[in-house]
C-alpha cells in the first residue's frame, strides 16, 4: 500500500476532529489496508475506523452506501 493513502485517511480522521492516535496503530493500519483493499476513498475508511473504533453502529443501508 502507498504510504499516501494512510495519510489521507489520518488527514481526513483530523477532518472529523479525531486524533489518529486514538486508535491502536497496528489496528488502524489493519483497518486502512482492509479499506484500500476494498476500494473505499481514505474518507470512506476513516469513517469505518471512527465508526468500528468508538463502537457506533450504523444502520445496515449506511454500511452498504460505504461499500463496508
């Protein structure tokens, strides 16, 4: 994985006003290598991140808007 897209992500988890560094390193680097894989936008996998991390459950319809 390009070292830019965790960037992105981190840039876009700093968007939402959540440290990265909440969220365990190797957990967050997990999530943002399932994302790419998945093809979300870094947008997309913070979201995910925030959502897994802080234990909200979204709606099934939101999940499958993000592609989760």
């Amino acid at each position: 994985m390009s070292w830019l897209y965790p960037v992105k992500v981190n840039i876009a988890l700093a968007e939402m006003s959540v440290r990265p560094g909440d969220f365990n390193g190797e957990w967050r680097s997990n999530m943002q290598q399932i994302g790419k894989a998945a093809g979300l936008t870094p947008q997309e996998t913070a979201i995910c991140i925030v959502a897994y991390g802080l234990g909200i459950n979204c709606p099934e319809f939101v999940k499958t808007d993000i592609g989760v």
